[in-house]
C-alpha cells in the first residue's frame, strides 16, 4: 500500500473548505477595498486622495472583520484548524503559490523599485500608490508618504485586522488573545504612531522604533544615526542610551524571567505580522531534521556577520587618536573582545552541560569573531575595513539580510515556507534571545507526564518547525532556544500535555527515558542507568 | 551472529519495544505490519480526515530512522505462527525465521454479527484502511447526507466530530440510556450529552441497531433500530462498539490465546520465546484494578518498554503505576487519575463540583472512612499527571486534595481558576452530610 497520499484523499472536495455566503460577501467587501489601492497603482488618480484611502482601509479591515465574525462567533469555542490542509491558500495549493508570488513581487518593488509605487524624485509631487498616502502622512506628520509610510500604514493594518481574527479564533484562549493585544499595540503605538510624533516634536531625530532593537535594528549604531542621536542634545542622547540598555539591561532580564517570547511573540513587528496575517500559514515549516541543522548554521552565520558588521560600521567612525575622542579604534577593539571573551568564558564556567555537543560550535563561532575582529584591526584604513568600505559592508548587511532575507523572503514566502521563516532562519536578534532563553531563562514548556498520544498536533501547528511531539511523548520538557512561546502547540494539543512556564531553573530540562506512570522499578531502573 | 527479535504489529508497543531493544542491544530487529510501512500514530487518524494534519504529519519519526537504527521494516501479512521451527508465514508466501517473537498486532473493531455489518459503506475506525474507506464513502455531505454511529465510547465520539467537521449529519446511537455512563459518572456523562447535541449530532441514547439494509448495488442505505423499528436512511454506518485483540491468525498456533494472547506478569506467552504486549495481550489476572486487556496507548508503550528489558536479559514484570488517561469530546478535553468508577463502590464516596457553563467539571472519588483520596476525573480543566501520581502514591486526605489542588492546576497562563469555587462547594457539602 501506498504510504503517500494527496493532501485530500477524496475525489471530491471535502466540504469542510466551504466557505458561507456572508464569508463571500465580506471577501468582496475586502477585495474593492485592495481594488482601490491596485487602481492607485496603476495611477488612476483619485480626486479627493484622502476619502479613497479612507474607504479602502475602512473596506479592507471591514471584509476581514465581518469574514472571522462569520468563521468564528458563530460556532463553539475551540480550535478551528478544520480543513486547513485541504484549502488551497493554507497548503501550498495554486493559491498560496499566487499569493507568495504577488506579496513577494510587492516586497522587490518596495525595497528596490520605489518609483513603481509612485515615489517622487526630488521635489515633485508623490503619484501613483504612495501619493494616495500623502494626506494620512501629512496628518501625522505633516510631510509626504514615502514608500516606507505606505508600507508601516500597511503592514500596521495587517496586525491589527488580523489580529481581531486571532483574538476571535481563539476566543477560548486568554493567553492567546492578551499577547495578541498587546502585539497591535505595540505595532501601532510604537511602530506607527510614536515615530510619527516624534518627527512632528523634533525632524532632526532618526526614525525610531524604540522596541526595535540591535541587532534588529542593525542601523542603529550607524554614523549618521549616531551622530543625528548625539546632535540632538539630551533627548537624542536619551534615545542613544535606552537603545543600548535595552540590549545590554532590559532584554536579558526580561529573557531570563519570561524567556525570548516576551519579545518575539508579544512585542516584535515581525512576530507580530507572522502572528496575525501569517497565522493561517503556520503549519507550513519544515519540521525535519534537516531543516533544524540548516537553521542552527544560518542564524548563527546571520549573527557572526551582523556582530562584526556592527563593529566594522562603529570602528569606521572612529579615529585613531586619543586627542579627538577618547574611545579610539583600538580602545574599542580591545573592549569589544574583551567584553566577547568574559561573556564566552562566563557561558563555559557555568553552563557547560547545557551546552553540551554545541560547546564546539560556540568555540568556533567565538574564534571566528575574535579572528575578523582583529584581522580588520590588523588590515584596516581610515576608510577601508576587510579591504572594502565600511559603508560597503553595512549595505550589504543591509541589502541580503535585512532587506532580502527578512522581507523578500520572510514574508513574501508566508504562504510557502511558513510564517516565520525569517524568525527561525535569518533573524540575529532571535539569535540572541534565543541562546539566552537555552541557556539563562526560567522559562519551558512543560510536559504532563505520560498523557501525551504522540498525535502530532503539537509539531504541526509549531511555525518554528520544532518537533514538540519528539519531546513530549517522551515526557521531556521542550527547551529549545527557537521557542517563540507562541503558545499554539499547548493551546491544540489534545490531551493537555504542554504547559508554558516560567518556573526555577531546577529540573528544567529533564531528560528520562521512561515515562510517569510506568512500572515503579522500571523508572528507577532507568533513571538510575541515566544518572551514571 | 546476534540473535533475531522479530515484532508483528508496527503500533505503538511493537515499536517501543523495537526501540528500547536497539538501545539497549545490538540484535537483529525486524518489525512486520500489513497495515502502512511506517509507524504512525492511531490516535490522529481524526485529524487526517480533519484536515488538520496530514498522513505524513501523523509519523513520529522520519523514514530515514529506522534504517539509521537499524530496524528493518517488512510490509506482510502473517497469516502463521510456526513456533516449533519458529518461522512465521506470510500471505505472501514468504516466510522468516525468528529466535524471539513479539506479538503486538493490536485491535480490530468489534462486529456483533449484525445483519448487513459488512456492506460497502460499513466500516470500523481503526486501521488506516477504514479511514481511507471513510474519505470514499464519505468525503462531503453530497454523496453522504447521513451517517450513523454504532456504540458510544471513545472511538464513536471521535467519528461524530470528524463528520461533524465535513457538515455532515449524524445519527449516533448509543446503548446506555446516557453517553459513556457505564465509565462515567451521571454528571459527568449528562454533560456531555448535552455537549454532544450542541454541536447538531442526533443523539439517540438506549437504543441499539437491529440491522443494515442494503442497496442494490450492496451498499448500506439504511439502519433499523432494535427498540423502535424506525429506520433511518443513511450512506455509511460507523461500527464503533469497543475494539478486541487482532489476532484470528493465531488460532491454529499452539499460543495460548483467549479473548487475547495470554501472558502471565512477564508478558510471556505459554511458549517459550514468544512474548504478547499491547492491545493484543491479555492478563491471565487483572492487574490492580485495570482490566486484563488494556486498550490503551499508554499501556503499549509501557508493554513496549518493559518486554525491551527482559528481551535484554533483565527480566523484568510489567508492573504499571497508577492508573491516568485521557480523551477529548468535541471541545471538552477530559483526563483521569486513579479510580473514579460510574457509581461509587462499596465505602466510596464522589464529590462531584460542576461549573456554570456546564463545559466543566470534576469528579473526586475517596475511600468515606479513612478518607483517602482515591481518584479525579476532570473535564475542560488540565490537571498535572505528576502531583496526582505522587498524591495517589502518598495515599492523601481529600481534605489535602482539596485543599492543594492549585498545585495541580496545568491550565494556560493567564487562565481562570475555579480552585477557590470547588473547595467552598466541598464545605458546603461537609456541612449538609
Ligand atoms: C481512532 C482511535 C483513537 C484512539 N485514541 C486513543 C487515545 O486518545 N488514548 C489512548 O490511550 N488510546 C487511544 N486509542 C487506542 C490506541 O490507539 C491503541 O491502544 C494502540 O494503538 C494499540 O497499539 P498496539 O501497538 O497494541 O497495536 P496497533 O496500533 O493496533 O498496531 C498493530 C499493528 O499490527 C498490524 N497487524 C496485526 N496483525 C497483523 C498480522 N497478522 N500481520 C501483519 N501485521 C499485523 C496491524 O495492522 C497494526 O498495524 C485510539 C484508537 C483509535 C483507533
Ligand atoms: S514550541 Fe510551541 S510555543 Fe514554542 S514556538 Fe513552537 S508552537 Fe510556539
Ligand atoms: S503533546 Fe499533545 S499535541 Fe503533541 S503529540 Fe502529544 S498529545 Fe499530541
């Protein structure tokens, strides 16, 4: 007998795919709302551009309410993933292939093409999509929208829809729907509105999204950033500082009480959007064992490369001489590596068991650093580092990982690859939080004892491609440091197995072969076995 | 040369036991089923049809593990046991040789000899085969416009959610007068007989099937209930009265074999070499307060782990510990710790505590003398399987139970608690009695 079968195995369409009438109305609803922003692109120009934008946004969040109000309020609460492998936009089907396609077509123009969007040159007037924008960017801020307006003003719309989808389709779930809350707030508050305002308070300030944060925000640290930071007295030095605590201060603490989803599944932009508009897709990543080992080589890779960018940008800036500014290039350089190794030794001394086989590749990583880092001390000119231009460097950064990877790619391919390729693959900051959430977080999943069935819904519904089911039906706790903490595998699991805590440090991570509920010699047998 | 396990039956115990074997030996393994090459989990059969998964999704382990652990997987059927010269035979033809045999060969749907039980469109839900024969029988509410439901446990309730998720009507009869009450307590099992309504499935209780009329082209059409003669059109019937051991294959074997394969407390049949586990064995003697053949997942895979140490030289009785399960009823999850019986026995006592939205509830069961607390049934709230299993160990006081059951909550963050609620409903009562 065949093992492999279509993803129906019925000729005919299971009806669990229908869709209501009320469904259908609300998705037109929705589509004249984008049918107002595809017109706008292809430069029909709108004559009261303000009322247009109005009306679409108002249809579009109108559609994708009145459409999960019909999915959701009028049956019981529970988990609604009937049928999410036989609809065609939620399994790779011809409709989410079109998808991926258009939204990734979308991001190329968004990053590379701007004027397609209708961006203005250099003193004239905004056309096409983006001038649509204008009266929404000027009632903000009083300039013009630029593509990266329309996009936030977007992306923005996205969360909070989307996000009144979640929050109904887990209308059961507290947990859900609070960290659902408090991502649209995040997004609109600091994301959208908060730099708006700031701009209107002061022009001279950088962008900033105060809850993005390096190596998220890979720029922040650039000269111009810095320097617009530091001309901008108290203020922009305030902005500086909280920019650095927040790394070195707010996020380990956070991580250590609560573990990474703290950031990642109830703060962050990304999070947020794979959280809400890529909830649909979820089931998507890869749960193999290949795709874990790519994803621990890549992350890492991205990592390395943002740690010793940031630097390289940083040193650039600096000058060699003590008379200019005291933290000159080898000062930096000195401190940095010093700062790297305390932190590796640190990690070695205390936490060597967990750590285990990785041990070798945190070692490798370290010297790796440690080697470029001197390397570009070694090599470097006043202009040139790794023979190249600083600025060279961070658009390269810029270009593949924060423009490709994390947008192109990590949301353009939602509908391919899962909703949080980007997360799990690409992102440093993810990185980051997540070697501390292994090594220095309270926080687990835990499993109940010997109920679980091995069902596999846990895995099927992790958008971080971790296999729960492989530690849950061996009783172990799930500790691993891509966790988001979304909390989807506890919320679908059938039998109640899956917990997520915040709890000592103590029999976190427990590892016995032999189940709760087993014969008593048995577990003592083993345990003993696994104690030597 | 290293001696060869052969296990019949690719389920859960068979592959526990395949598993632990490896891990603890380098022998000769060989796992056999005709059912599907790989391993997969039974238990998500629902949600395959469901569309939550697919097949795939249902395998705990990738293909390419067994040949990295060197277990050899065979896709026959044994039709022949040979344990003179220790061969067993394939409906093939073929035939291999074994020094230790594992039966693990699992259940088979219960069909009480019913007039028509074996038109097309009749099926059990256990095998994989009989979800495939669901998806051609009943792939949309088009070409089935009614299905009914045979026996009301476990696997029948399962069957009405996952037509339920294809809109399809369903009749679902069951032969006690309330939903699973012979396990259940009648609070308990009222509840969910109303849960059971809510979501439209005609629920038809003390009844039970008579025959199943066919079609000209002898395909079910109809079935006719026993008590009333009403005759209830219908495109599939769902046969879902309990399950029994698989194992007609052995008949003709010098294995003992009753209602299933007989082991004593070693899991060894009356031949030598020859071991049951899983579904398919049977206790010569219940043990505790189980019943001798035990249908559950766990108990498989504890069957599995514990044949793996005496297969290794450690011979070692299967001694489960206390007693848990659990089960999901459309929305209502449901989990057991100890004993708690339909009626309390003999110098029991339940205190039962239900919540409003009548979605919840707890049974408690104790001993009314010495007041030890003897077991919990909960529904839609997790419990912790840990604290019961030590508190059930420690022989505690339903006072202390009562008291500490915030230690036992397992529910999501940011959830209600109803701790507070149950013990003031417990006071109450102690007040009343
Ligand atoms: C729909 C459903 C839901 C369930 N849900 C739960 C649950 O929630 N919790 C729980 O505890 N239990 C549940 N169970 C019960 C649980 O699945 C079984 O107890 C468990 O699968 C038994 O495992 P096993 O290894 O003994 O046998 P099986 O899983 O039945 O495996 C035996 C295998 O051997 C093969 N085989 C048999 N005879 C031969 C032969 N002669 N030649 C070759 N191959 C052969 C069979 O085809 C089968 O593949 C459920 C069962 C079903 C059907
Ligand atoms: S393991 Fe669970 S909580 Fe963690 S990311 Fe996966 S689904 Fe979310
Ligand atoms: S943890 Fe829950 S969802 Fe995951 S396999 Fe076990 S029973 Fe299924």
């Amino acid at each position: 007998m065949k093992n492999k079968i279509n993803h129906s195995m019925s000729l005919a369409k299971p009806d669990a795919i229908g869709v209501s009438n009320k469904q259908k109305i609300a998705l037109s609803i929705g589509i004249i709302g984008l049918f107002i922003l595809i017109l706008a692109l292809f430069n029909v120009n709108f004559p009261n551009k303000g009322v247009f934008l109005a009306l679409s946004i108002t249809l579009i969040s109108m559609g994708i309410v009145v459409y999960s109000r019909e999915a959701y309020l009028t049956k019981p609460e529970g988990i609604k993933n009937d049928g999410v492998w036989f609809k065609s936009i939620s399994s790779r089907g011809v409709w989410g292939w079109l998808l991926g396609i258009i939204l990734t077509v979308f991001y190329i123009v968004l990053y590379f093409f701007p004027a397609y969007l209708g961006l203005a040159d250099n003193g004239s007037d905004n056309t096409g999509l983006i001038g649509l924008f204008d009266p929404l960017s000027k009632l903000l801020s009083g300039k013009p929208a630029s593509q990266w307006f329309v996009y936030g003003t977007l992306y923005t719309l996205a969360i909070l829809a989307f996000g009144y989808k979640f929050i109904l389709k887990y209308k059961h779930n507290r947990y859900q729907q609070i960290r659902t809350v408090s991502v649209m707030f995040f997004q609109l508050g600091f994301a959208f509105l908060i730099p708006e305002f700031m701009y209107v308070l002061n022009s001279d300030l950088p962008y900033y999204d105060l809850k993005s944060i390096w190596p998220l925000n890979y720029y922040i640290f650039d000269e111009w950033s810095v320097k617009k930071f530091l001309s901008n007295g108290n203020i922009g030095l305030g902005f500086l500082l909280f920019g650095i605590i927040s790394i070195f201060v707010i996020t380990p603490i956070l991580t250590y009480k609560y573990g990474k989803r703290w950031y990642c599944s109830w703060v962050c932009g990304c999070g947020g959007l794979a959280e809400t508009a890529g909830d649909a897709f979820r089931q998507l990543s890869s749960k193999k064992m290949v795709a874990w080992k790519i994803e621990r080589w890549l992350i890492h890779l991205i990592l390395i490369f943002s740690v010793v960018m940031t630097t390289a940008m940083v040193y650039t800036y600096l000058g060699n001489s003590k008379n200019d500014f005291w933290l000159t290039r080898s000062l930096f350089i000195t401190l940095f590596i010093g700062f790297l190794t305390f932190l590796f030794a640190g990690i070695l001394f205390f936490k060597k068991n967990e750590l285990g086989n990785d041990t070798k590749y945190g070692a490798i990583s370290f010297f790796v650093i440690i080697m470029l880092l001197v390397f570009m001390h070694l090599t470097a000119t006043t202009e040139h580092v790794f023979y190249i231009k600083g600025s060279s460097l961070r658009s390269v950064y810029g270009i593949y990982i924060g423009s490709i990877f994390s947008g192109v790619i990590g949301t353009g391919f939602y509908p391919i690859l899962g909703n949080r390729f980007w997360c799990r693959f690409g992102c440093p900051m993810a990185a980051i939080l997540g070697l501390q959430q292994r090594l220095f977080s309270k926080f687990r999943i835990t499993t109940n004892g010997g109920q679980c069935i091995s069902c596999g819904n846990c895995s099927n519904s992790c958008e971080m491609g971790i296999d729960v089911r492989h530690y849950a039906q061996k009783g172990e706790n799930i500790v691993r440091s891509s966790c988001v903490g979304c909390g989807i595998c506890a919320a679908v699991c059938p039998r109640g197995v899956l917990k997520l805590e915040n709890s000592s440090m103590k029999g976190r991570i427990n590892s016995n072969e032999i189940l709760l509920g087993n014969s008593v010699d048995l577990m003592n047998l083993v345990n003993q076995n696994s104690n030597k | 040369m290293e001696e060869h396990i052969v296990i019949i039956g690719n389920g859960i115990s068979g592959v526990t036991a395949a598993r632990h074997i490896r891990k603890r030996s380098n022998k000769k393994i060989t796992i056999i089923s005709s059912e599907t090459p790989y391993f997969f989990s039974r238990t998500a059969l629902m949600y395959v049809y469901m569309g939550h998964m697919k097949f795939e999704h249902t395998q705990p382990y990738e293909n390419w593990f067994w040949k990295k652990n060197r277990i050899e997987l065979k896709n026959e059927y044994v039709n022949q046991v040979d344990v003179k010269t220790k061969t067993v035979f394939f409906a093939s033809g073929n035939s291999l040789q074994y020094d230790k045999l594992i039966l693990a060969t699992g259940s088979k749907p219960n069909k009480f000899g019913w007039p028509g039980e074996d038109l097309k469109g009749v099926m059990g839900m256990y095998h994989k085969q009989d979800l495939e024969s669901l998806e051609k029988y009943a792939p949309n509410n088009n070409l089935c416009k009614r299905a009914v439901i045979v026996g009301g446990g476990l696997i029948g309730i399962e069957l009405a959610e996952m037509l339920h998720s294809r809109h399809i009507p369903v009749t679902f009869l069951v032969r006690e007068n309330s939903f699973w009450n012979n396990v259940l307590p009648s609070g308990e099992s009222d509840m969910l007989n109303k849960h059971i309504k809510n979501h439209d499935i005609d629920l038809r209780l003390g009844v039970n099937l008579k025959e199943i009329k066919a079609d000209k082209n002898g395909k079910a059409r109809a079935v006719i209930i026993e008590e009333t003669n009403e005759e209830i059109p219908c495109d599939i019937v769902g046969l879902t009265a309990g399950v029994s051991p698989n194992i007609n294959f052995l008949k003709h074997s010098e294995i003992e074999i009753a209602k299933g394969v007989k082991v004593n407390r070693f899991l060894e049949t009356n031949i030598q070499d020859v071991y049951a586990i899983g579904d398919c064995a049977q206790q010569h003697e219940a043990i505790d307060q189980r019943r001798p053949i035990e249908s559950v997942w766990y108990t498989g895979r504890m069957m599995g782990e514990t044949v793996a140490q005496t297969i290794c030289g450690n011979r070692l009785e299967y001694k489960p510990g206390n007693w848990f399960n659990s089960a999901k009823f459309f929305n209502i999850e449901y989990q057991t710790y100890g004993w708690v019986f339909a009626k309390p026995r003999e110098g029991e006592a339940h205190f039962h505590w239900k919540h409003d939205d009548d979605t919840k509830c707890i049974t408690i069961c104790y001993d009314k003398n010495t007041k030890t607390f003897l077991g919990i049934n909960t529904f839609g709230i997790r419990m912790r399987h840990d604290v019961f299993d030590r508190w059930l160990t420690e022989k505690r006081q339903i006072d202390f139970v009562i008291k500490n059951l915030s230690k036992a909550n397992f529910e999501p963050e940011f959830y209600n608690h109803f701790e507070t609620k149950i013990q003031l409903a417990f006071n109450r009562q102690l007040q009343i009695v």
